[in-house]
C-alpha cells in the first residue's frame, strides 16, 4: 500500500483558515530512505522552519528578506573576527548574491569539516552565518519568481544527516512534474546545475557539492521543470570546462523527487500559488498507511530565523 504524506497550510493571521492536500510516497530508494528521517523528525521535537518563496505578494518581500540580510551581516561584523563590507540593497542582484554565499562558505566550511571559525563561534554568529546562506536561497527565487516558479522549502533543525543509498545515483533527474516534493538540498555549497544557472564564479570548486545526504527536511515545487535542449547543451560544455561529464550519474545532477500530488482539490496550477499567499504557514505534518496514522506533528508557528540577532 502507497504510503501518503499529508500536509496542513495555515493562514499565520487566523488558523482557522487552512488547507489540506497529500502526495504519495513513491518507491525508489532514496524516497525509502527519505521516509525513514521524516518519521524520525516527526516523532522528535526538533525546531522547524519553513520558507515560502517565489511569491509575489507575500510578506516575504525583498525589503524584508533585506533587512533580515543586514542583521546577519551586522553581527558577523560585530563579532570582529571576519568584515563583510557588503550591504543588501532594495534591488536584488545575482552578483551580491554570489558574493555572500561565497562569504558563507568560508565562514561555514562544509559539514564533513566545519571551519574554525564556526566551530568556535557565539551561537548567534552562527546563526548569522546560515542565515546568510537561507536568505541567499531565498532572494534568489524572488529574482526567479516572474518565471512562475514557487515553492516551499522545509528544515527540521538538528535532525539526523544520512548518506544516501549508493543506488540513489539513478533517481536525479532534470524534469520534475508540478507539485513534487523533492529532497531538501541539506549540505553546505551548490549543486553543479547550481553553479552554472548563477553564473557563480566565485565559488570554490571543494563548495560543488552534488547531494549525497538525505535529512528528512524536504521542498515543494510548485512549478514544473523540464530539460531544455539549448541549456542542456550550454550546461554540458560548462562541465566540460571543469573536466566533468554531463552523463556520470555521480554528479546526481537534477532533483531527486521522492513523492507525487495528489491534487485532492483538482486545483488548476495557477490556482494553487493563490492559496499558498494566503496560508503561509505548515501547521501539520502527516504520514499515513491507508487510514493508518503512521506519524503526526502539530507544528506552532515558528519564530522568524534572524530577527532576534
């Protein structure tokens, strides 16, 4: 029996007002894989965070994002140790943002090897750090939310990182359908596909890392995703440059979908982004068997990452 995934969005203003779908766990081994970290998270108490982004008209606008940036930037500066002379503006630019994820490699190091400066840092001059890296993530689907696409990306603090099933190679691919819950990207750098789409020259190639760890933090894409020719062609010659090629499975280059929507509601796509703006907020997460409730969290709204620096 197709084990389900169920989700509850709510509004943050009146959590009366919510909306309930599912997507079906599907049958590859990282999706197995995946299944066994949700569970975890759910049974255990870690803080969770959300990111709705890509969504024109909600609170999470550029200035907000901005804002966020510059707290972060403040106190990595007050601390001393490292300066970042760079400031977020009202205009969001792919170099800034290139620069500052290039700042939170350095300051972070990877997970296989923390830097010594994080290691031996205040807890909020590292929540500072990664800070930087989720708002770079974030103002990056601003800068790509006139192509429509939107999502929802989910973090369980503290949870378990576990190194994927060496077979997972084959369940990356480059074309996700509308609705995919795919894994959460819970590593420390870029994916190859990454680098070549932010035109990021200056990242380190130690920061290139393909995802190789599953946690049981997951996103939702709200858009679909299909392999062009044209920039397929251009992204091959990039990793041709690097002496990498495009067809080694062990670049796991692409998306690892690991469960399908149901769309209970036969909302039309362009409907759905309308009910996200409205219910911003995940205030449950289910796995169910059937009728079988095989995990469930109620989920309190969380606090804003970076606003208390």
């Amino acid at each position: 029996m197709t084990r389900k995934i169920k989700i509850t969005f709510t509004n943050r203003e009146d959590q009366d007002d919510h909306f309930e779908d599912s997507w079906s766990l599907r049958d590859t081994p990282s999706a197995k894989a995946f299944q066994i970290e949700l569970l975890n998270n759910l049974n255990n108490d870690f803080e969770f965070f959300t990111k709705f982004v890509g969504y024109r008209g909600g609170y999470r606008n550029p200035e907000f994002l901005g804002q966020l940036m510059n707290k972060c930037i403040d106190r990595i500066n007050k601390d001393g140790r490292y300066y970042i002379r760079e400031r977020a503006k009202a205009k969001i630019d792919q170099n800034f943002l290139n620069v500052m994820h290039h700042h939170f490699e350095v300051l972070r190091g990877s997970v296989w090897q923390e830097s010594e400066y994080y290691i031996h840092s205040h807890p909020e001059v590292s929540t500072a750090v990664c800070g930087i890296n989720h708002l770079v993530h974030e103002m990056e689907a601003w800068l790509r939310a006139e192509s429509d696409a939107s999502g929802v990306l989910t973090e369980f603090v503290g949870s378990n990182r576990t190194p994927l099933p060496k077979e997972s190679v084959h369940d990356f691919d480059m074309s996700t359908d509308f609705g995919d819950i795919v894994l959460h990207y819970c590593q420390i750098g870029k994916t190859w596909w990454e680098v070549y789409t932010d035109n990021d020259a200056e990242i380190f190639e130690e920061a290139i890392q393909p995802l190789e760890l599953v946690s049981g933090d997951f996103d939702i894409f709200w858009f679909a995703n299909k392999k062009h020719p044209h920039r397929w062609e251009g992204f091959s010659d990039f990793l041709k440059k690097w002496g990498k090629d495009i067809n080694d499975p062990e670049l796991r280059i692409g998306y690892n979908c690991v469960a399908k929507w149901d769309n209970l509601h036969n909302l039309d796509p362009s409907k759905i982004k309308q009910e996200m703006i409205k219910r911003m907020y995940i205030s449950k997460i289910e796995i169910l068997e059937g009728e079988e409730i095989l995990a469930s969290r109620s989920l309190p709204i969380s606090r804003e990452f970076y606003e208390d620096l």
